[in-house]
C-alpha cells in the first residue's frame, strides 16, 4: 500500500436526494474490495496511488450517473512509495 485518500463528493442536487447519490458512491468504495472508512464528512481508502486515483474518477462519475448536472470531488491524498501509515495505524486508538 503505497497511498492513502480521503475522498468528499457534493453532487449538485436537491437536498433531499444527496444522502442516497452519496451512498451510491459508498457503495461502490465498499464493492472496491478495498479498506476504508467511512466519516462524516468523507471516506478515507487505502491502496495503490494509481487504483485510488481511477477510483476518485469513477465516484465523481457515479455522482453524474446518478442524476447530478455537477460533482464537486474534494481529495485529500498521501501517497510515498515506500509505504503510508495505515488507517488503523492512524486513527485506531481513537475508536470507541
């Protein structure tokens, strides 16, 4: 594992209908076979810097695909070729 991301996508619809586009994009991170976790205000995936980066395009797509006229994608990325501190390795100790 060599990159880490925290991805946020705001598709440009009605209120009512951002939770379910979101939970699209969810849905198919989950399906990814990737690890993840899922916050309020974004999902952190970790993998390959080239399988994230192709992953941030399909959600943006998803968002489209689903309805929205526009997607605002917001990506945090950590990326170093020897290797990223993990999920776990980060938060773990702050769980409840």
């Amino acid at each position: 594992m060599n990159a880490s991301i925290a991805i946020q996508v705001l598709p440009q619809v009605e209120r009512e209908q951002v939770i379910g586009v979101v939970d699209q994009v969810i849905a198919h991170i989950k399906a990814s076979g990737l690890s993840y976790e899922v916050s309020a205000f974004e999902t952190t995936v970790e993998g390959e810097y080239n399988t994230l980066m192709e992953l941030v395009r399909q959600c943006s797509l998803i968002c489209v695909e689903a309805g929205a006229p526009s997607v605002m994608t917001y990506v945090k990325i950590h990326y170093n070729p020897q290797g990223v501190w993990s999920i776990e390795e980060k938060t773990g100790k702050h769980r409840q």
